[in-house]
C-alpha cells in the first residue's frame, strides 16, 4: 500500500522597504529574510516621482511586479509621501535592525546622510537603546561635503582619495556650513593645497559626529552607513577621533531601505502567526 504524501511548498514572501533620503531614495526587496534585489536614485525635487522610479527599477531587478508585495514599510523624512505603503517606521530603527541584519555584532550605528546624522546604540538583536541625532545644521553631512567639494572645483567621489595624501591637514574651525566655505576659500588663498583642505574637512566632519555621539556608549562594533560612508577620508577621520574601527557595509546606503524590509518582513511572520492560532 502506498502512502499519500501533501508536497509541502514553503510559503513565499516578498516584502519592500523604502526609504526616502534628502539626497537619495532607495528601494529594498526581500524574499523570505533574503534580498533579492535594490535601487539607489537621486531623490531630486519631486519627490513621488523619486519614490515610483526608485520602486520600478527595483522590481524590474527582482523580474516583479508592485502587486506581488506582500507587505511594504516606508523610512525617511519622506516616508509619508509613500502612499503605498502599509505603514511607517522610522529611520533610527531601521538602520538599526539593517545593520544588525548584515553585521550580527553589530552594536553601534554611525549615519551620515545628505542633511542629516546620527549615531545609534543597539543591543544584540537590533533594537534601539539610545541615540542621538543632527537634522538641524549641514555641518557634519553630505551637504557639507558637497557644498566644499564645489567649492574646490572637485567631484564628491574624489574627496576620499585625495585627503589620504595630506601631510598637514588644515584646521577649519567654523561649524557652520556657510563660514567654513569662507574660511576655506581663505586657505585656499593662501595657497594650501587640495589635500591639506579636504583632509581639514573631514576632520571638520569628525569632529562634529564625535561631539554629537559623545553622550553614547558607542561600543564596538561600529558600522558606518549612509552615503558618507563611501568617502575612505571621512571613515578615517571619524576613526581617528573615536578611537575606534568602524565596518562599512558592502553597499552603506541601503542599510535604512534594508531595516524597513525586514520589518515588513516580521509584520508578515506576526500576521501568519495570528491566522494559525
């Protein structure tokens, strides 16, 4: 006699996280705890537009459409403007459950994005113990940079590199975006060199992270994440000034997307677990 078996197929879920930066909006997609795919546009001035592109190419990646999502969990200062999404989370949590997701031992975050920063203490399983955060000045984010980068006639990416040839790092003492553009154009004109003034900004940069998470028990290990992270001369600096190492994930800018997929997907594991009791 034969015995009958039920094939079991293991239940597939397909979640979202999106998370809408100042300067960038990135997309997230996981299938059952993995991703599967990501996106990574300028955010620009219309922000919905960004949110849909962002969406699309992501899906494209992941050969899906926005109707097989299970569940979707938007993050950032224009998480609201989501209206798609199931809900809302925060950008603080879901960087924090990101990165710990990537890197287990995590148990601090440092984020540097274009307007904002903020550093995160975490426990072993992700959750937020305390933080701080910077979402009032430019100095100290990617706006800064930027705005220094124009002004010496360099392109962003090239700011990292150059500053790791620095003999004598200049010392720009303004914390305002605005002065330390005037008092650089200064040094400049003393003829100091591209090095020694971009080395001098990133130091600038550490200094104001290492002021702002000095109430934090930033215990190792640290991630860096956030676009800034990509820049060797401001991970140095930060380093330097903390004293401590920080990891950088593979790709740093879709740690928060990341946080708020994986968040859909324990909405999801809540929700099966409801319909079976």
């Amino acid at each position: 006699m034969v015995e009958n078996k039920k094939s079991v197929t293991k239940k597939v879920n397909l979640v979202a996280g999106i998370d809408v930066g100042a300067a960038t909006a990135k997309t997230v997609i996981l299938r059952n705890g993995e991703i599967l795919a990501y996106s990574i546009i300028p955010t620009g001035h219309i922000v919905k537009q960004a949110i849909m592109k962002v969406t699309r190419e992501a899906l494209k990646r992941a050969k899906l459409a926005v109707s097989d999502l299970h569940y979707i969990i938007s993050t950032g200062y224009g998480r609201d403007a989501v209206d798609f999404a199931n809900e809302t989370k925060t950008e603080i949590l879901c960087h924090a459950k990101g990165a710990n997701f990537l890197l287990p031992a995590t148990r601090a975050v440092i984020d540097i994005g274009g307007q904002d920063s903020k550093a995160i203490d975490i426990d072993e399983a992700g959750n937020v113990i305390d933080f701080v955060m910077n979402d009032k000045c430019a100095a100290g984010t990617g706006r800064f940079l930027e705005v220094m980068a124009r002004a010496l006639d360099m392109e962003l990416e090239e700011l990292g590199p150059v500053s790791l040839i620095s003999e004598d790092p200049c010392k720009i003492s303004s914390t305002c975006t605005v002065f330390a553009e005037t008092e650089m154009v200064s040094l400049r004109a003393e003829g100091r060199s591209r090095a020694d003034l971009v080395a001098g900004i990133h130091k600038s940069v550490a200094s104001r992270i290492a002021t702002m998470a000095s109430g934090l028990e930033l215990k190792k290990e640290i991630v860096f994440t956030g676009g800034v992270a990509k820049n060797i001369g401001v991970k140095r600096a930060i380093e330097e000034k903390i004293g401590s190492e920080m990891l950088v994930p593979e790709e740093p800018q879709i740690i928060g997307a990341l946080g708020a997929a994986l968040l859909a997907q324990a909405k999801l594991k809540i929700h099966d677990v409801l319909l079976r009791s």
